[in-house]
C-alpha cells in the first residue's frame, strides 16, 4: 500500500465536518501500565492497562464562516459526542480504516481542552484536544 497523504483528511466532531478548517489532526492511544508488584517480587511486574485515546486537532479560526469555532466552544462541558476521523477521506475499506466514538451515555468525545490563537500579522488559529471514553473503532470495511 502506498503512503498515505494528509490532504484528504475527513474529520467530523457532533456531526460537523471540520476538514475544510483544520491543517492538523493527531490521534494518541497510550496504554498506561499497571503495576502488579507483591512485596516478593524483586522488580516492578506491570500489566496492560486500558487504553486512552485523544485527538488533537488544528484549524484555521474563520468566524465568519467556519463552524469549527461556534462546534467545538459549544462542546465545552456540553458531555460527550461522537467523532469520525477518516484519515484517507475514501471512507473504511481494506487497509484504509476509520476511526468512529459514537456518544452513548457515559461514552463518546469530551473536548478537554480549547485555545484560540490571534497572532500579530499571522494567520489566527484554534486548537482542541478531544478526549475519547469508552470505545473507538477502527473500521476498515
């Protein structure tokens, strides 16, 4: 398979399509270890934890015309939503995934973090990490 190339990103938060926005998308999975050392034990022995998941997105501020700003500051504390990151933009396939988190309950995306940019004589930008609880897919078909 050849590599993949950014510029086709779809990405959708709360069922907006942001990609027209956003220059940078980035999806963190961290395991954090558990410890299961016993006082007999003569090195720490961990096992695998459950895993994390945040996406961190980047975007073009248009207050104009852009939604990313009114979806994502309307997110803040508003519980959780659901996120499609499609890294190709062709939708699932075979060795083309997509990663969904369906809000359901207790389960889907919280945006943890967001922060506006406006610098001097530069392009004025936002930021957002997403927080995902509960289960994220990879479909590939």
């Amino acid at each position: 398979m050849a590599r993949t190339h950014g510029k086709d990103v779809n990405f959708s938060y709360n069922a907006v399509n942001l990609e027209g926005e956003l220059n940078n998308a980035v999806m963190n999975v961290t395991i954090p270890p558990g410890d299961i050392t016993s006082f007999n034990d003569a090195w720490q022995n961990f096992v695998a934890g459950k895993p994390s998941i945040q996406t961190e997105i980047a975007g073009t501020l248009n207050m104009a015309s852009g939604g990313g700003d009114v979806t994502l500051f309307e997110g803040l504390g508003a519980g959780h939503k659901s996120t499609v990151f499609d890294p190709t933009g062709a939708g699932p396939n075979t060795n083309d995934p997509e990663y969904q988190c369906t809000a359901s309950g207790l389960t889907g995306v919280l945006v943890a973090n967001y922060s506006v940019s406006l610098p001097v004589g530069g392009a004025a930008a936002y930021t957002a990490t997403l927080q995902h609880s509960g289960d994220t897919t990879r479909a590939t078909s």
